[in-house]
C-alpha cells in the first residue's frame, strides 16, 4: 500500500510540470501585445522597450517559462495591470467570498443528491425513481446562467425577497450574507445536486443487489423442507401432471446467466410441455424415462422465498430462452430491442428529431426574416402575429429561435465529432502501448483535465478569435480528454481478453488486433459517451456565445438571444424565457436518450 501511495503521489510531480506548461502556453496564446497595452495612447518607443525589458518580455519562452515558474514558487503571481495590484492579494481577498460560496453550494447538493438518490434505489422502477430521474436531468440539462437570469428575475425582480448582486461579509450582517449567496449558491448546488443523485442511485442499486443485503432482506432462512418456508405451488396450464397441473423446479446452487439454479431446470420444464401433450403409451414411456412420476410428492421440489424470482419462470419463458440463445441474437438487435422498450428514451429521441427536422427546414416553416428589424415592434409581448414575441429592436423571437436551433445542433455534433476524432486515436494508442508512454500521454490529459472546461474553452475561443467555427474547435479540443482516458480505460479492460490472446496467437498485426478486436468492443461506451457529450457542447456554445466569444451578432444564437436579453428582464421577460426553453429541451431530450442508450447497450440490464 505504501509503495502504491508513493507511485500515485509521485504522478503529480509530472501533472504539475505539465499543467503549468499549458497555463503558461494559455498566456502567450491571447492576443494583443502587453508591452503595448501598458504603454498607454502615447506608445513610445523607449516606454515600450523599457516595460519588455522589465517584464522580460525580450528573452526567450524557455526563459520567460523559467523565470514565471520561479516567481510562482516564490509566491510572486504578478501584478494587475488595471488595477495594479499584486495578484496574490487579489486572489487571498476574494478567497473567503469563493470558499463560503463553494461550501453551501456542497451543502446544497448533498442535502437534496443524497436524499433523492437514495430514494430513487430504493424505490427503484416506481413513479418516484423517475421523479427523481427526471429531476437530476433537469440539473444537468439547465443552462447555470440560464437558471441565475429566471432566479433573478423572479425573486429580485418581482418577489424582491433577494438581492440581485453585491456581497455582504458574516462579520457585519449573517443574515444579510446568507441572503446575497442563496440564489448564487443554489444555482451551482444545482448542478452537482444533479450528478450526486445519479452518482449515489447507481452505488445503491449495485450495493442492493449483493447477496448479503438480499440475505439481509429475507432473514434466515428456513429449511426447505418446512411447509411454511415455501411458497404455494401455482397451477401451470402448459403442463399437466396428474390433473393437478404444478409446475417444478429443482433447488441447486449455482447460478447460470437467466438465474436460474441448474439449466437442468430447464430441460425438465420442457420435457413436462411436451408430455402433456402426448396421449397414451407414448406419454407413460415418456414418464418413466424421465423418472417424472405422478407418485411424486409436490412438496418435495417446491420452491422457497429465497430462491430468485426467475426460478418462477414459466416453461414457455424457458423455451424461449432458449431458443434466442440457439439463433444467436445480434447484440445490437438486442440493444435495440431494449432501447425502444424505454419510453423516456425514446420521447427524448423523439424531441431532438423534431429540432433536427426545424433546423432543416428552418427556410421554409420560419415565420420571418430572423435578420429583419421593426422599430414599430420594438419588444412586443407574445401575440397572433408574434406567437414568442419580439426582441429589443423589433426582431420576431420565434424566427431567431428556429434559425438558432441550427447553430446549436452544428456545434454540437462537429465539436463532438472532432473530439472523437482525436481523442479516441490517443485513447487506442495509449491503452494498447501502455508503458512510460502511456504514463506520459496520461499525465498531459489530466493537465488538460485540471483547468475546467469553460475556462478553457473561453482560452481557446478568445485565441482563435469569437465566431462560431472556433468556438466548435475550442469546444471539441476541450472535450477530447475525457474521450481519450474513456478510450483507454476501454481498451484496457478489453486487450487481455482470450480473444485478444488468440488474435496474438495467430500472427495478427498489433494494427489489425487495435482496429478489428478491440476497437468494435469498445464502440458502445463512446456512442454513449458522444450522446452526452454533445448535450454538454449545446450548453457550452451557448455560454460561449453569452459571453461573446461564439456566433456573432447579428446572426441568431440561443446564447446571444440570452446575451441581449439579461438586459430587459423586467420589461420583456420572454426574451430570456424562449431561448432558455429551447436549450433546455434540447439538452435534455438528449440526455434521456443518453441514459436510454447506455442501459440498452448494458449487457447486465433487461
């Protein structure tokens, strides 16, 4: 344990290089010049050589990165150049405000994560399981921004029971503090609440499901030989043995895959369907070749209150059975066959077809010209010639909303699609060699991993310059890191398996194992995966987009529609209400599909 301990601490010493390689590398890579920007309007020549040379501004990267990693050991973060302050004292003042906020926010989501997880295990399958269910996909699926505009809007704005802004200190006022950090708190709280209860109702169903909490759950148990330990024999119309009609089972030990104790369970069931069936000799023959005499008593292959219920499975479930194992059912036609058994899924599936459907069409069924302007119209309610109102400068809502549902599916599916696309090739790769070069490849994606993802993606955005294409690209670059560590967390589980083995055993090419073996196994994990992911790339681009970093004005964008609308909440509230809708539908008719893919694809769900 303790040479285990080391190993793993010593792992950050290479995650800390790497990651101040990119916060560094962050840095170089915004635009402008700093030289410049602190020489002020008069830009002269001997300022702007003597503020390079004291910001070291002329060395080379190699050395500007030495001389930055030796003031950030040192404590010397630098110093605002707005405000010109040192960013030490900056960041220990608003410290206390981020860790009080932090700390109720955790409080938030365990006390309604935990609770509501719990419940959903245990009264899994019922109307309060998909409450729940559906409560946690609402958390994910709401935009944080989104979510503080309609707070705002409503507890500021007409309750007036909280503060819209501002912070006040514990010292002075508790109450007061507590009332400035509710909403602020409540709508990151949210967020994990979210993934806490998904998180906590899987561990629960997994630990329900071990032996010892069903022993637990049945008591000890009693002999079977005891009347009263088991339960009363039920009249089974596809056999007929004796006239009394019982159905059989013998009590084994071991398991098979239909958890069923013995498959000789199986073949005796059967064989009793085909004896009702026979008439004469022929079914006396049949009764004593199988020793199945109507002498026998029922008691003593009666089935008690331990047993599994699948031990309860009619004959015609058993024929069955078999017969799908006999042909051999494609995995994906069983995959397919469980996925349109969940209605959740596929109303979700159903949801996100009719957005794809309103993009395509977007020429055709939008109402006006998503660009044209009406200084008559200026911020309309909802009406007859207007159904979702106007925007500040007379532009019908409803046509930005449709002709922005087509920036929000593209960024979703190409930033997806190219973290895929890079991603997974470095997952194969590194999973497969394994080594110091796994090591390596790993300790550089959870760099990528530490700085999180908006900020990141707001990095790259404002790098490459705000327009929708680059924030697709910011977008797919920052998720490529968690299909790359999914990618090789896949492969390897998979790459010592029997059949990678034989595959090895016969001289394949490592290429040809990779591409043929291993990868088609691995495939089902990433579509889930990529499902989920562009739920979060729509979200992305919007917060992207509100923060001017993604599609331009005057072209429509949820985002930028948000974007606007946060400055007219009192006087035209359906300028937030609409876009945010329409994310949030979006997002979460995808997630619902996201989680009906993955119990589909799970061979351990039915």
């Amino acid at each position: 344990m303790t040479t285990f301990l080391l190993r793993r601490i010593a792992l950050i010493v290479p995650t800390l290089f790497f990651v101040s390689l990119l916060i560094f590398g962050l840095q170089q890579l915004l635009p402008g010049d700093p030289a410049t920007a602190l020489a002020g309007e008069d830009r002269d020549p001997a300022v702007i050589a003597f503020i390079r040379q004291k910001y070291h501004l002329d060395e080379p990267l190699p050395v500007r990165y030495a001389l930055w990693v030796k003031g950030v050991a040192q404590g010397d973060l630098g110093e605002s150049i707005r405000i010109r302050r040192p960013v030490l004292d900056l960041i220990a003042e608003k410290l206390p405000v981020t860790g009080e906020l932090a700390l109720i926010a955790v409080l938030i989501s365990l006390c309604i994560g935990s609770p509501a997880g719990i419940i959903a295990a245990v009264k899994n399958g019922t109307a309060i399981d998909y409450g729940t269910t559906m409560a946690a996909l609402w958390g994910l699926s709401i935009p944080n921004f989104w979510l503080g505009i309609l707070l705002i809007l409503l507890f500021s704005v007409e309750l007036e029971l909280l503060p819209a802004s501002g912070f006040v200190s514990p010292g002075e006022s508790l109450r007061q503090n507590l009332l400035t950090l509710i909403m602020p708190a409540f709508v990151l709280g949210n967020f994990f609440a979210a993934g806490m209860m998904r998180h906590t109702r899987s561990a629960m169903l997994q630990v329900l499901g071990m032996d010892y909490v069903r022993t637990a759950r049945q008591g000890t148990p009693r002999d079977p030989g005891d009347p009263a330990a088991c339960l009363p024999e039920r009249a089974d119309p596809g056999c007929d043995l004796g006239g009394a009609g019982f159905r059989r089972a013998a009590l084994r030990r071991g398991l098979d895959r239909t958890g069923v104790h013995d498959p000789w369970v199986r073949q005796i069931d059967r064989r009793r369907c085909i004896q009702s069936r026979l008439r004469g000799r022929a079914r006396r023959r049949l009764v004593h070749r199988f020793r199945l005499h109507h002498a026998e008593p029922l008691r003593r292959l009666g089935l008690c209150r331990v047993e599994p219920t699948a031990a309860h499975m009619t004959a015609q479930t058993f024929d069955r059975l078999s017969t799908e194992e006999a042909l051999g059912e494609p995995p994906w036609q069983r995959a397919l066959r469980r996925l349109v058994k969940r209605r959740a899924a596929m109303t979700g599936l159903a949801i996100v077809v009719f957005f794809i459907l309103i993009a395509v069409t977007a020429p055709l069924i939008s109402p006006y010209d998503p660009l044209a302007t009406s200084w008559a119209a200026v911020r309309k309610p909802p009406s007859a010639a207007h159904l979702f109102g106007t925007d500040d400068i007379g532009r019908d809502v409803l046509a930005r909303i449709i002709w922005g549902s087509r920036a929000s599916l593209l960024a979703g599916l190409v930033s997806v699609m190219l973290a895929l696309a890079v991603g997974v090739p470095i997952g194969l790769f590194s999973g497969y060699a394994g080594g110091a070069l796994d090591g390596t490849i790993m300790r550089l994606i959870d760099a990528m991993l530490a700085i999180p993802f908006l900020i990141l993606a707001i990095a790259l955005a404002a790098f490459l310059g705000p327009s929708l294409t680059n924030a697709m690209i910011a977008i797919g670059v920052t998720q490529m890191p968690v299909f790359a560590r999914l990618t090789r967390a896949q492969v390897l589980s998979v790459k010592h398996e029997d059949y990678i083995e034989a595959a090895r055993a016969v001289g394949n090419p490592q290429y040809r194992i990779v591409l043929r073996h291993i990868f088609p196994n691995i495939v089902p994990p990433l579509l889930v995966q990529a499902t989920l992911a562009t739920a979060m790339a729509i979200i992305a681009e919007a917060s992207l987009s509100f923060l001017g970093l993604g599609q331009q004005p005057p072209s429509p964008s949820w985002g930028s529609m948000l974007n606007t609308a946060k400055n007219f909440m009192a006087q035209a509230p359906w300028m937030a209400i609409w876009p945010g809708l329409a994310i949030f539908s979006l997002v979460l008719s995808l997630n619902l599909f996201g989680d009906g893919l993955r119990d589909a694809l799970d061979p351990r769900r039915e």
